[in-house]
C-alpha cells in the first residue's frame, strides 16, 4: 500500500479527519491494534479490538448516509471487508496479520477517510 506505518503504533495529528468523535475513535483503533501487537495470543485484546472497529465504522458510515457522500457504497465495502478479516481471525495473530491490520488502518485513514474531510 505504501504509506510509512508509525512505531511505536499510534495515532498522531497527521491523521486527523476534522471530526472529534472520528479522531477520538481513530485514536481508540490505534490503540487496539497496538494492544494486539503487543499481546497476539490474548484473544481478549482481538475482541475488544473487534468491536472497537465495529462501532468506529457504523458512526462513520451513519455520518455518511446523513450527509449523503457519494462515495459511501466503496467506503462501507472497504469497512466490511476488513471486519470480515477481523472476524475470521483467532489468537495467536502472526506478525503477518498483526502487520496487515497496521497498514490496512494507516493507508485506510489516509486514502479513503480522508475523501470526506469537510463533507460529513
């Protein structure tokens, strides 16, 4: 994907969409993964970290379909796609999945959330 991916993981200012409740989430997505990175074979962090992502994307996408974004169809697809991922896996994560999620979150904030600063 291409986008560098910060170490220690966590969420800084050039991540910010412009939304306190999506920051303060996004926050909160960092911090799971980072959680799960530090303890892949707690399925207690996965979960917790399962349901962050859940909620995270129903605000996001209800903030969406109010505003009527054009790119909501694309960006709800994406957001399924990774909790499907998500939900299939089972602890212990390799250092693969753990590394996928950090890229899928990096590249996702970046590339597509950006796509509706200002328009939510």
């Amino acid at each position: 994907m291409g986008l560098n991916i910060p170490e220690p993981f966590c969420w800084d200012e050039s991540f910010r969409v412009f939304y306190e409740n999506l920051d303060e989430e996004h926050k909160g997505l960092f911090q799971g993964i980072f959680k799960v990175a530090g303890a892949p074979g707690d399925a207690a962090a996965l979960s917790s970290l399962v349901d962050l992502v859940k909620k995270h994307f129903a605000t996001e996408e209800g903030m969406m379909q109010a505003k009527s974004y054009a790119d909501f169809p694309t960006h709800k697809k994406a957001h399924d796609d990774f909790v499907a991922k998500l939900s299939g896996l089972s602890a212990p994560l390799s250092a693969d999945t753990i590394h996928f999620a950090k890229d899928w979150l990096v590249n996702h904030i970046k590339g597509t959330d950006f796509g509706y600063k200002g328009k939510l």
